[in-house]
C-alpha cells in the first residue's frame, strides 16, 4: 500500500503548495528521503508511491516534481523514465540511482530528465538544492517550448498571410503594376484592406480596391473572401453595377453584423488603354497621373458603401486616357492622417497635390509611392496607424 504524508502548508515561490511524488520500492530509502524533505523542505506535500502503477494512481496535476528511484519491481532504467515523462509531461522529473549506475544517470539526464542523484551520497542541503535547481530547469525548458511553439505559430501564419495577398493577373508587357500594403495592427501581414487586377481575355484590365471597416483578424478573413469573391466574377464576365450587386450580396452573408461594410473602387481600363471606366462605392477618388500632373478622378460615379442600403445603385463614369497615364487607387489610411500635429486631416486634396509635386519632379511607379507614403507620415509626425493599400498600374494609350 502506498501513503500519502502531507506536511504544513505554506506558499513556495512561484507555485504556491510545492507537491513531491516519491516512487521508491525500499521503504528504508523511502523513510530517509522524508526525512531529509522534512529538514530541507518542511513545507512540502510528499506524495508516496512504491511502483508504477502505484505512481499512476497517485499523480495528479499539482505534482511539481517527480523523484524516481529507476529501479522498480514493475520497471527499471530509461524504459521507466519515459514512461514517467509521458504521464507526467508538466512535472520535473529527478531519477535516483545507485552508485554503480552513475552512467545511467546520465543517460536519463540525456532522455529528459532534470538531473540525477547517486541515493547514498544525498543528503538534504544536495536533495533541497537538486529539487529547486530540477524545477528551474523545468520552468526554462517548458518557457524556451513555448516560445517555439508561438515562434512557428507566427510564422506560419505569416507564410498564410502572405500566401493570401493576390498575384496580379496580367499578361500585357505594356502595362506596369505597383503595389503597397500595410496592416495597421501590430505584427500582422494582413488587414482589412485589400486589391486586385485581372486581365480579360478581351484585353481589358480591372482594378480593385476595398476596405472593410475595422482593423482585426475578422476584417482581413472578410476582405480575403470578398477580393476573392471579385476575381471570381471578373472572371466569369460580370462588370460594373451587376458584379457591385452580386459583391454587395456576398458581403451581406459573409459578414458577422449588419454593422460592417465595406468601401470599393472599381476601374476597368479599356484594351487599347485609351479610356477607363470606373465606379466608386464610398470609397475615395482614384488619382490619375499625366504626363507631370495629377489629378483625382470626378465625384460623378460615386455610390454608397457595400453592406449599408439594399437595392443600391453606383453609376458609372468614364475617363480618356492620353499618352503615358499611371492610375492609382489607395484606401483611406494615406489620407486619413493629420497636417503638421492639427485636427485637420490631409483628405484627397492634399494628396493630389503631393502626387503632383512628386510627379513634377519625375518619380513614378515604386518611388513615387514610397515618396507620398514617406511624405504623409512625415506631415502627420508618426507612422500611419490603419491599414493602408496602394495600387498603381502604368501604361501608355495606342495611337
């Protein structure tokens, strides 16, 4: 029969109650090993098992340690120790042995246990002392698993991520495509922002940019479904209102609240790349680069946000397209930041002029993104907070 000797309670650092299962088959061995806990650890609660099995039954969750004698009626050696770690994987694991078996003391050390003791050259100051230095150990490797285990949780989230963000769809060497993102939550590759561009078999190119409000995980899942949801139809030939009207539907079922919606704008530039027609779902004006100027897109063929009014409708308005054009979408994260400290805000206007600037002294493509991204940070005295998303496709209109 085993037996449970409990001492007086008292808080241990860390842990509260410090809790010890002793599974030794001498009883000899056994009463001196209590004695010396008595002395050294008075505080302790002493869990007695003579055999394995017994060990089974006895242990329960708030075991801290775990010493074994590795030489039991019903196991023996390192087969003894692995089962001891697999039915007490959160406690630290301390092995006895004799003293012609120092080698397997080492052997068990190598296995996984915290450390070991040769049974008659203990007494209790070294017993104490391997316990504190057994359950420390336990605690750095059981932190270090932990961090690991988040580090590649974090990784491979950061491979689905990115895994998520679209490859454009284009065929026409023509044509240059440049893209920014950037969640504004902390440590995240994926916000609620997103963007596309296809390439019809007609020759025509479509454009896209969302935003859906809010800025967590569920927004960026959303936006994912929804960019997907739009090439999907693009694809299948839908265009303008009827593909707007089919977007909004699927935004009304994928979303969690009827509170969430989500703002678009929409281009679909035309094969010989002289016109483009573009829709605008609550979401800001397009900016059309050319030659050295700059200009937003008119207000004509603005339309409510997805996900607010059923049964809306966006029109649509068309733009010619001359010589060497750049047109770039964007989501509210560029304009959204203030001027200089104030309570204003930069808003379409004041990129449009950046833009210009920037255009006037030559830069297009990645640098005059990176310039009026760098610039606006620059005027609102921090880095950007919302997420941010940024699109621009280059080309030059056939004569």
């Amino acid at each position: 029969m085993s037996e449970i000797i409990e001492h007086s309670t008292s808080v241990v650092p860390g842990d509260g109650k410090l809790e010890i299962l002793l599974i030794e088959d001498d009883p000899g061995d056994a009463f001196l090993f209590e004695e010396l806990l008595d002395e050294e650890l008075p505080d302790a609660g002493i869990i007695q098992a003579r055999t394995l099995r017994e060990a089974r039954e006895r242990l329960r969750p708030g075991v801290h340690c775990v010493v074994v004698d590795l030489s039991l009626p019903d196991a023996e050696g390192l087969d003894l120790l692995r089962q001891v770690l697999d039915m007490a994987p959160r406690s630290a694991v301390l092995v006895l042995t004799g003293r012609s078996d120092a080698a397997v003391g080492v052997a068990a050390v190598a296995a996984g246990a915290e450390d070991y003791l040769i049974k008659h050259e203990v007494d209790g100051p070294l017993l104490a002392r391997a316990i504190r230095y057994a359950l420390e150990r336990k605690r750095a490797e059981d932190s270090e698993r932990e961090l690991m285990e988040a580090q590649i949780r974090s990784e491979e989230n950061a491979r689905i991520e990115l895994g998520l963000l679209p490859v454009p769809l284009i065929s026409d060497p023509a044509l240059h495509h440049h893209t920014r993102y950037r969640p504004g939550r902390e440590r995240a590759l994926l916000g609620g922002d997103f963007y596309d561009t296809v390439q019809t078999s007609d020759g025509s190119v479509h454009l896209v940019i969302g935003d859906v409000c809010g800025h967590g995980p569920d927004e960026a899942s959303l936006g994912v479904r929804l960019r997907m949801a739009w090439r999907t139809l693009v694809l299948a030939g839908h265009s303008g209102t009827d593909l707007l009207d089919t977007l909004d539907t699927v935004l009304c079922h994928e979303r969690w609240s009827e509170e969430i919606f989500t703002t678009l704008s929409m281009i679909t530039i035309a094969p010989d790349r002289r016109s483009a027609r573009f829709h605008m779902a609550g979401h800001p004006a397009p900016v059309l680069f050319a030659d050295t100027t700059a200009r937003a897109l008119p207000d004509e063929a603005y339309g409510p946000a997805l996900g607010l009014f059923p049964g809306s409708e966006w029109p649509a308005a068309e733009i010619e397209l001359t010589g060497d054009w750049s047109l770039m979408l964007y989501t509210d994260g560029l304009i959204e930041g203030r001027i200089g400290g104030g309570p204003d805000r930069l808003g379409t206007e004041g990129l449009v002029e950046l833009a210009a600037s920037a255009r006037a002294r030559g830069l297009s493509g990645d640098l005059l993104i990176d310039h009026l991204v760098a610039e606006v940070e620059s005027l609102n005295g921090e880095a950007l907070t919302d997420d941010l998303a940024v699109v621009m496709l280059s080309g030059k209109a056939a004569r």
